[in-house]
C-alpha cells in the first residue's frame, strides 16, 4: 500500500504536466500558420506586359575652341648631312615664327621626321640624295589664329599644310547635353504615340545610346541632311566666337555633337 505523500508527490507531478502542455498545445498552429505565410507582394508597378519601343535623336552644334595645324617642311639634299642641315634651319624659322603669333612652345611639337634615299630611277639602286619630311604639330587656343599662322609659317620656309583640324576642348560636356536632349525628345514621342493609342507611356523598360561628332565646316559637311534630328540646338563656343572668323583659306565652322538613343516604355 502506497503512502499518502507518495500520492501527494504523483498528483503534482500530474499537475505540472498537465500544465505545461495546455501552454505548449495553442502555439503550435500559431507557428505552422507564420512558416505558411505567403512573402510580402512586389512593389514594382512598371508592367512588362505592353509596351512601345521609340526613338529619340538630337545635334548640338558648337563652334570649336582648339584648332591643330599640322605643317612640315621637305628638304632635299646630295648627303645627309647636307639635307638635314637644310631641312633644321628651315623648321627653326618656321618655329620661332609661329611663337612670335603668340603660340606658347608647349603647343608646338615635332610630330613626323623621316628621311627617305631619292634613287635615280624607279628601278635603280643609285642614290641620288636624300629627302627629309619633317612634319611639326601646332595647337592654336585661339581660333582666330589659323589663317596668320599658316601664312607666317609659309613665309618663313614651310612647304606643306597636312592638316587642319577643329576640336573641341570639352567636348564630353556636349555630349553629355545631346544625350539629354535625345532622351528627352524619345520621351516625348513615345508619350505621344502612347496618347494616340489611347494609352500612356510609363516608366523606361530599356535604353540604347549612340553619340558620335563631326565638323561640320565647309560645303561637305554642311550638306547633312539635319531634318531627321528631333533637335538641332546651336551653341557658341566656349570662347564666345561665332562662326564668321576672318577670310582667309581657312574658314571656321562647327563642331556637331550628335547623340541617337532607342528607349522603350510600358504602357499603362
């Protein structure tokens, strides 16, 4: 027969069974319902479903700032010696001229030198003398310069002009401005085209970019057709000119920055 306190220690240790599991029971659909729950719904409201793919273009015209002028001088002679003797006192005329337009030495660098043997004939191995090209290039910050340059260099002995190019100095801040202006007239068709289809443009789905430039001086280049730009904007150069330099056989045009982007939009 069992003791009376033995009993009374059973039925506690009932009790606090009995307890701890109607404590225990209730949470467990709680947890199971939270290890269902379905994760939060996308925010995202730029549908994919329907969209219109467009077209923007844009031309910024700028009159250029930098000018490089490449001059060289051809001597010929019986020897090497002779001929490059010749073709140094020609070159340093050439440069000293140059610097007394004002043209900093740091602008001025030799940029070709070559020396060739002038045979008899064609088919000859006789040499006959020796011709020295020597081509220096010239960066004008003044644009204004190019037709007084050219002639000082020609009167103090320069024989050749290779090249005559206009530049921008900071033509990445135009480019960066016909990419706006692209992708705002893109914007503006597809809102347009969204509308006659009774519809509306939304957010941008996917962009395309191409920006190159050209100079646009001269009877070639302003043959461009520019009626298919969305924008044509024109800009003075950094330096305040305009395109109406001095006469002379240079003429100064312009600098066109061109940027064309395809972007699509979904519709709303």
């Amino acid at each position: 027969m069992k003791s009376p306190s033995n009993s009374l220690t059973y039925l506690l240790l009932g009790l606090v069974l009995a307890l701890a599991l109607n404590s225990y029971l209730p949470a467990l659909p709680v947890r199971a319902a939270d290890s269902s729950a379905s994760p939060p719904a996308s925010t995202d409201s730029c549908s994919t479903g329907r969209s219109i793919a467009v077209s923007g273009t844009a031309v910024v015209n700028v009159t250029p700032d930098r000018v490089l002028i490449q001059l060289g001088v051809q001597s010929n002679g019986r020897t090497p010696q002779l001929t490059e003797a010749s073709n140094s006192a020609t070159i340093y005329r050439v440069i000293q001229a140059v610097k007394n337009q004002g043209v900093a030495e740091k602008d001025i660098v030799t940029d070709r030198y070559v020396i060739d043997p002038v045979y008899r004939d064609y088919d000859s191995l006789t040499i006959e003398g020796y011709r020295i090209n020597n081509t220096v290039g010239i960066t004008l910050r003044d644009v204004n310069q190019v037709n007084q340059v050219i002639i000082a260099a020609l009167n103090a002995g320069a024989n050749q002009v290779l090249n005559v190019e206009f530049y921008l100095s900071d033509l990445r801040k135009y480019r960066d401005q016909a990419r706006e202006l692209a992708m705002t007239a893109a914007g503006e068709k597809a809102a347009d085209l969204a509308q006659a289809a009774g519809s509306k443009a939304g957010c941008v789905l996917s962009i395309s970019e191409n920006t190159w430039s050209y100079f646009s001086g001269g009877w070639w280049g302003r043959s461009r057709d520019l009626w298919t730009q969305n924008t044509v904007q024109n800009i003075s150069g950094s330096n305040g000119q305009d395109d109406s330099s001095e006469f002379g056989p240079v003429n100064l045009g312009q600098i066109s920055v061109r940027a064309e982007v395809t972007a699509s939009y979904a519709l709303e």
